[in-house]
C-alpha cells in the first residue's frame, strides 16, 4: 500500500512538471476520471526527465503508436481490450491501416461526449447503409452504439 501512495505521489509530481509546458493536455487530464484515479502524464509517458530537462526538442520517453494505445488502455480495461481485439478495427490496425483505436473514440487527455464519438464514426463511415439513416440525428436515442457494441463493432 505504501509503494501505491508513493508512485502516485510521484506521479502526480511528474504531472506538476508536465503542466508548466503542456498547459491544456495537463488541464485536460485533470478533468478526466482517470487522473481521479491516479492516471497522470507519467502513467503513459513515462517521467521523461530528458525532455523536462532540454533545451531543445527532446521527445518523452513513451509516446504510444496507435497499436500500442489498445495494449496501454487494455492493461487497466481487459475486458474492453478483448472486445476490441475482435474487431475490424483492430485487424485493419494490425494489418498497418489508420483505424480506429482506444484514443480515436475517448480522446488523448480529455474524454469525449457521446455526440463527438459519433461523429468521430461518421468521419470515416460517411455512406451508412439504409437501417443507419438517420441514426444519432432524428431519434436522439438511436446512436451507432444502438446496433453497434461499444468496442467489438461487430452487428448486435
């Protein structure tokens, strides 16, 4: 118990660094349940003292690829990683395509609203069959998730 109140102390002290520099991520974060939860810059990029430190460009020690986002998110959220896994999505991923992934649907530091997820839907699945007219736009409760699950994708 004691090692998790020190890393998150630390943690969180990484985050104080962070936020001189990245004002609006670190803003951001703290909104975020997961920063409620003990999830800070350092949780997913590592203590990056070599960037804090330099003078010029230094990237952080962790910047996750898009396939490396859906193992980072999937060690705290298995089952959602699972379901995922079964995707199309993540075979396109696999296959080196731009898909969708963890941080394409919740964002990078701040969580999105429903209403913005979906139309992160429509960005790339703009011609939707004739059972998909109208979804999210006539009958606020008929979204993509109504036939969709959440991280599977595949047809309920």
């Amino acid at each position: 118990m004691l090692l998790f109140v020190g890393l998150l102390a630390w943690g969180q002290g990484v985050h104080q660094l962070c936020q001189q520099c990245h004002t609006e991520a670190a803003s951001d974060v703290e909104e975020h349940a997961h920063f409620r939860k003990g999830v800070t810059c350092a949780s997913c990029h590592g203590s990056s003292e070599k960037h804090r430190l330099a003078t010029g460009h230094a990237p952080p020690d962790r910047v996750a690829t898009r396939a490396q986002v859906v193992a980072l998110c999937g060690s705290c959220h298995p089952a959602e990683r699972k379901s995922y896994e079964t995707s199309k999505h993540w075979a396109a991923l696999q296959a080196g395509a731009k898909a969708a992934q963890c941080a394409t649907c919740h964002g990078n530091h701040a969580p999105r609203a429903v209403a913005k997820m979906e139309r992160t839907c429509l960005s790339c699945h703009a011609s939707l069959p004739a059972a998909c007219a109208g979804a999210g736009k006539t009958d606020a409760k008929l979204r993509c998730a109504t036939c969709h699950p959440a991280h599977g994708f595949a047809k309920r």
